[in-house]
C-alpha cells in the first residue's frame, strides 16, 4: 500500500485510516464561512477540516457518517428533529 497524497474535487482526501492515527486532527465543519465549492458549483454545507493545516479535506464516506452521527448525537447539527 502506497503513501500516495490523494485528492478529490481539489480537496485532500483523509481515510479511517489516517482519523485513528490522528483521531482529533479532523472534524466535520456544519456551515462553515468560504466552503469549499462542490462539483456542481454549490457551497458545501458539511465539508471536512484539518485542525492542523487549516485547510479543507475530502471525508470518505464511511468517515463522513461517523463525525456526522457523532454531530447528531451531540445535537450540533441545527436539524429539526
């Protein structure tokens, strides 16, 4: 298995592998000022952040949903349940 830098969408792409070796190095950001844009053109209403570089990073899915089902959990996704 390679250390190969992925991207996507020109976002760094972070895997479960990289959040259990840096469990608080990333968050899910809810509506975050200056998001990054999605393919369509639209601003991303939940992107991934890299508390060290500052910079916006590409969630795969199943990262996505743990940090977006820990936000729910916690109530700090401003949904109406």
């Amino acid at each position: 298995m390679s250390n190969e830098v992925r991207f996507k969408y020109g976002l760094r792409v972070v895997d479960a592998k990289e959040i259990e070796q840096n469990p608080n190095r990333y968050k899910l950001k809810v509506d975050p000022p200056n998001p990054p844009l999605c393919p369509f053109g639209n601003p991303q209403k939940y992107v991934g952040y890299d508390n060290q570089t500052g910079e916006y990073v590409r969630l795969t899915k199943s990262v996505f949903k743990r940090f977006f089902r820990q936000l729910k959990e916690k109530n700090l996704l401003g949904l109406n349940q």
